[in-house]
C-alpha cells in the first residue's frame, strides 16, 4: 500500500514543485522571501520543490498567495486537459479546506483563460493581510446564498447581499467575509495570468 501511494504522488510532488519553482525564480524570490509572504516554512517549500512532499491544499494555496497566482496554476491538471471541453462532475465530498474559506473546484481548462471555484465563506473576521488574495487579471463573483463584505486593499468594504455580483481587478488584495446569521457561499470566476510574465512583475508592499 505505501509503495503504491508514493508512486502515485511522486509525479503530481515533482509536478507542483517544479511549478512553484518556476513562479518563485520569475519573481525574483528567494524561499526565505516566499516563505515569509506565504506563512509556509522554509523548509516545507524547499520540500515541495523538490519533489518529496506534494503538500496540502491549504500549503499550496498559501504559496500561490505569496507568488501572487492562482492556486490552478500550480496544480496539475485533471485527465483529459487539452480537450476543447473540460467537465468536472460533482462530487460533495471534493472540497479543499482552508482556515477561512472553503474552495468547491469547477472545471476548468489549463491552457484556458478561466478559473472558477464555489466557495464557501466561513470566516466572519477580516483575515490578516497576508491571507489576503492577489493574482493577475479580473475577477467576478456572484452571491449564492447569503451576504458577503468584499475587501479591496485601498478600499472601503462592499457590501453583497444573495443575488449581487461584483467584477474586480485581482491584482489588488482582496479577501471575503461571511456577514449574517447564515452560511455564505459565492461563486467565484477569475481570468488567469500568463505562465510567462514579461510586462514586470506583481510588487508586494
């Protein structure tokens, strides 16, 4: 059983690393430097790019944080990536946790240009600014169920009730908090960045 787990995640480890290496020597980043913006160890990046662990979600999510991409640009894709149409079916159990959202993936294409996710938004305090999200392109996301206040750095919170929709650009900081007495869940679509950066890079303050 233990050898066929490991064969079975060496391949997606070396994959996520390789990926996380890449973005992180794109800008300019050390892992210490990285490791400080994400709120991960040094010695767990160093892991990770290497190939030895795949580390969790909430590892990888934090690390795209602090590299200022999307989770989906690190991790590999599904079977069947590069058909004209990618389908993801549902599965209640496929959800990816974290400590203020919870993350319901759609499908989505690798070499597209959309990303999209369910969330469900459990936090009910503003999260600290390093758990804020940043990452190329545009944002849209619509109430389901509930209310939410949208944060954007520079900005006063905005208030969306069920139903409301907002567009944003991501390459601002931007974080979700869940207001009410009932569960919020959105559903958010956002535009990907390219693989390759040659306009500059994204700058942290």
């Amino acid at each position: 059983m233990s050898g066929n787990s490991t064969s079975l995640l060496q391949p997606r480890a070396i994959e996520i690393g390789r990926s996380i290496r890449r973005f992180r020597r794109a800008e300019g980043l050390t892992l210490k430097q990285l490791a400080e913006r994400s709120g991960v160890s040094i010695a767990t990046i160093s892991k990770i790019e290497n190939g030895k662990i795949s580390g969790g979600f909430e590892t990888v999510y934090k690390i795209a944080r602090g590299l200022g991409v999307l989770v989906t640009e690190i991790l590999p894709p599904e079977d069947g990536d590069g058909q004209p149409i990618a389908v993801h079916r549902r599965d209640p159990a496929d959800v990816h946790p974290t400590s203020i959202y919870d993350y319901y993936p759609q499908a989505f294409r690798r070499q597209g240009v959309l990303n999209a996710y369910l969330m469900e938004i459990h936090t009910r305090e503003v999260p600290a600014r390093r758990d804020w999200s940043i990452h190329a392109g545009e944002e849209v996301v619509v109430v389901l169920e509930g209310a939410i206040d949208l944060h954007l750095e520079d900005g006063e919170p905005v208030r969306l009730e069920t139903g409301d929709s907002a567009c944003f650009d991501c390459g601002r900081r931007h974080a979700f908090v869940a207001v009410g007495p009932g569960p919020a869940r959105i559903l958010s679509v956002s535009t990907r960045g390219p693989a390759t950066r040659t306009d500059g890079r994204l700058v942290f303050s």
